[in-house]
C-alpha cells in the first residue's frame, strides 16, 4: 500500500476479482475527476482464507464469509476504503461497521456448462462426474440427473477449468456473469437458462462495502449504484436469511422486475442429496426496498415451514 492514494480498493487476487476491482476503478474514476490521476486510486490485494484453503468445501471450514473475513478486517483497520465483493459470497448480516451502499448494475445470473466431452447433462452417460464446489449446483445436478455424480471441485475460473482439462471430472459449472466479466464468455459449453437451475442468491451482482459512516467514499461511489439491482437483490437476501442459509445450505433465488414494474421473486430449497425440491414464488407491485424485504422474509419463511427443520441438514 502507498501513502498517495486517495481511495484504496481491496480485493481478492484471483483473476476474476482482480477484473471485478479494475472495473470498480476505472467507473470510479471517470465518474470523479478528483481521482483520475495516475496514483489516485490504488488496487490492495488481500488474501482471504477461502483462497488459501482449496481442498475441502466451504462449510467444513468456516462458511462462505471466509471470502470476506480478512477484507472485512483490512476495512475495520483502515488499510482499505472500499471492498468489492461477489454479493454471492456475502453474509446476509454485515459484520459491525462494514456498510454496503452500493450494488451495481447486475450481469448475466445464469450458470453456464463447461465440458470438453458433453454439450449438456443430458449428454452425460450414467457415472459421469459434475465437479463444483456450490452445494446448490450440486443438490440440483442431483435432482434433475440423478444419473450422475457430483464432487467438491474448489478454486477460481483457471483452477477449475486445468482440473476439467486434466480429466478430474468430466464437467463444471461456473456463472456466467464471471466468464463475462473476464472477457471470456466463450469458454461456456452451455448455457444453463434460469428455469432450469436457478441461481444462487445475489449472483451476477457486484457489492461495495465501506466503513459505516464513511460519507466522503460513499459519494465517490455513488453514481456506480442500481436502484434495480439493489431491490432484487434486497427480496433475494431476505430469503436467504429467514432461511438461515449459508454455504452448507442449498438454496436459490431470483427477483425479477417485468416492464410493467412488478417484480417476481422465486426461491427454492433441495436436499443436499437431491431427494427433494420445493419452491416458494411472490409478485410485488412497484417495488421498494422495504416490500423486496418483506415478500423475501416471506418466502424464506414458507419455505421453512413446509420443509421442517431437517430439511436442509438432512
């Protein structure tokens, strides 16, 4: 880190997130002449403990905040002013202190199909191996092709993509909205449409997290913010925390906002096993932040009950 930057971003140092700070950067920037020299604005990149450790899932070692935690503790020191983070790999509760005032405009929420063998799942022979680290992928590969097998398959966009090259399995599934972002959307075999695996909560949604209070970096980030984005992810979080979810639960979510301004949140719970599957689906009229709030409370809820408490853990 340097003593001449204005604005400090942190990040983590995979390629994709990298592209993700970059973006940040340049938008940042452009929208803010007092931060368009050269060494206004620096790029800090911080390792978290979901980087280091690869070889076992998420909910063995911690949840899905480890891709978080070290950022979020960089922040709380002062070291970082700003976070860019996967709204995917956010906790729905900030730690204290962190705020998240700005969500930007959302890019493709879909998952995409990566085989060198297979166009699709339905190309895949009884015993063919899906390697992915998500248990929602994972849960639903198992639901809807019960045929095939799944296995932990850890690490950024290139990990996964050598291990698929190397033979480790003989299919993977990673967003889209990643393989847009680093330029590369042309490594999807498929793409898999959002009523066939819908996808995870807040995925293809960047978050900007500052410390609390922080006005002067709020309004330098201001203009990068989505109002609409902000809703739908808003109605998918709730779900996600009246459901109690983390990394160890399979969970989906998708809001949506129709030209006519209704907005159509649909969430879904499956055994990890795949054995199961339910869905919870609410319409709003005229969205704002608090009825996005409240119809996902909602659904999260139904969802709960009619599942029962073994439900996810079983």
């Amino acid at each position: 880190m340097t003593d001449t930057a204005k604005l400090r971003i942190g990040t983590r140092g995979s390629p994709l997130a990298l592209a993700q700070a970059h973006e940040v950067r340049d938008l940042v920037a452009k929208a803010n002449p007092e931060l368009s020299g050269e060494n206004d604005i620096e790029i800090v990149v911080i390792s978290t403990t979901a980087d280091r450790v690869t070889d076992r899932a998420l909910s063995e070692i911690g949840g899905k905040g480890l891709f978080t935690k070290e950022i979020d503790e960089a922040q709380l020191k002062g070291e970082i002013d700003v976070a860019v983070h996967c709204i995917k790999d956010v906790p729905t509760i900030l730690p204290e202190g962190i705020a998240m005032p700005v969500i930007m405009p959302r890019e493709d929420v879909r998952d995409a199909f990566i085989s060198t063998k297979y166009k699709s799942f339905a190309d895949m022979p009884a015993g063919s191996v899906v390697g992915t680290a998500s248990l929602r992928r994972q849960a639903m590969v198992l639901n809807k092709y019960p045929h095939l097998k799944v296995e932990t398959f850890r690490g950024n966009v290139q990990t996964r993509l050598r291990k698929l090259e190397e033979g480790q399995a003989d299919a993977t599934l990673l967003a889209m909205a990643g393989l847009n972002r680093l330029g590369h959307p042309e490594i999807a075999t498929h793409v898999i449409s959002e009523d066939d695996m819908l996808p995870a909560v807040g995925q293809g949604a960047l978050g900007l997290a500052i410390r609390a209070g922080d006005e002067k970096v709020a309004n330098w980030l201001s203009s990068l913010h989505c109002h609409e984005t902000d809703l739908r992810i808003t109605a998918e979080r709730a779900a996600l925390r009246a459901l109690d979810g983390s990394c160890k639960t399979p969970i989906a979510a998708l809001a949506e906002i129709d030209e006519n301004g209704t907005m159509r949140l649909r969430v879904t719970i499956v055994r990890p096993d795949g054995s199961e599957w339910l869905d919870a689906e609410r319409t709003l009229e005229n969205p704002d932040i608090a009825g996005a709030d409240r119809i996902g409370t909602d659904a999260g809820n139904e969802l709960k009950q009619r599942g029962g408490p073994d439900f996810i853990l079983a």
